[in-house]
C-alpha cells in the first residue's frame, strides 16, 4: 500500500490501518491507533476527506490541520470550534463558526 505524506483524518487512519491488518501483524502502537480510531471516528473515510475539502473551499483561511480537527471532532458547540482556534494568529470569526457548524451538520 502506498502512503502519502500529510495529515490524515481519523477515519483515514482507520480504512489504512484496517487494510494493513489483513496484509501484516500490526505493532503495538498501530494496534492501539487502530482501536482507537475504530471507536471514535464518527464518518467514513471518503466523507471526512470530502468534509475536509468543503471546510476548506468555504471557510476563508481554515487550514488544513484545523479542518481535519474538525472532521474528526464533529464539534455541535461554537466553543468547540473557538478551542480549536486557541493557538490560531487570528481566531475564529462568529459568522466562520457558524458556517463551520453548518457545514458539520450536513455531514453528522
């Protein structure tokens, strides 16, 4: 299998370590990662890249590590989304969480 560098969302690292299991015996810590993200990712693998791709498009100035935060996440609350944007220069603009929140919606 072949492997991109980058970030991945949770769900990503889920279908990959999923695959892997089938075709070798994973490490200690891939095991715990892959128990980890089969029991807290909440969308599908293409899902969560395509939620990524819209908080991107639509959202001016979302990185990408905080759109994959978010999509692996699902944040409901606006605080939710203000924590994420606690170490960002500039924080996160009302009428920007709740495009966020919208946009999460449609996916959740």
């Amino acid at each position: 299998m072949t492997v991109k560098e980058g970030y991945v969302t949770l769900p990503e690292v889920k279908e990959i370590l999923e695959s892997e299991v089938k075709a070798r015996e994973l490490s200690t810590e891939q095991k715990y990662s892959l128990e980890h993200s089969q029991r807290f990712a909440r969308l599908d693998d293409k899902k969560a890249r395509k939620l990524v791709a819209e908080l991107i498009s639509e959202v001016e100035g979302l990185s990408e590590t905080i759109a994959i935060k978010i999509a692996d996440l699902m944040p409901k609350d606006p605080e939710d989304i203000r924590i994420l944007f606690a170490k960002e220069r500039a924080g996160a603009q009302k009428k920007d969480v709740e495009k966020i929140l919208a946009i999460v919606e449609k996916y959740g």
